[in-house]
C-alpha cells in the first residue's frame, strides 16, 4: 500500500499540472482587444478586395462601351 506523503506528492503534481493547464487555456484565449483589432484587419481586407474587384468592373465596362 502506498504510504501517505507519497499519494500527497503525487496529488499534489497533478494539481500543478491541471494548473499548468488551465494557464495555458487561458494564455490562448484572446482578448477582447485582439478579437476587435483582427476582425477589423479582416474587414478591411475584404473591403480593399471589394474595391479592387469593383475599379476592374468599371475598367472592363468602360473599356467595352
């Protein structure tokens, strides 16, 4: 049978560990800042793509009229 102190240490490594865990979740979860600044990168993207696809439509149109 196991003695005492060693279950101790053992439940008292695998506390560390699940801490060690629960840390690393909480590092990768992000910011409300950083949810704001990539949607925002995103939309602005998508917006410079919409006016690259828009100035190629009026050039074809133009070019064809």
């Amino acid at each position: 049978m196991p003695e005492l102190p060693d279950l101790a240490a053992t439940a008292v490594k695998g506390q560390e560990i699940v801490a060690k865990g629960v840390q690393v979740a909480i590092d990768l979860v992000p910011t409300p800042g950083d949810v704001v600044d990539q949607v925002t990168a995103t939309a602005n993207e998508l917006l410079a793509l919409g006016k690259d696809i828009q100035d190629k439509v009026i050039a074809a149109l133009t070019f064809n009229a």
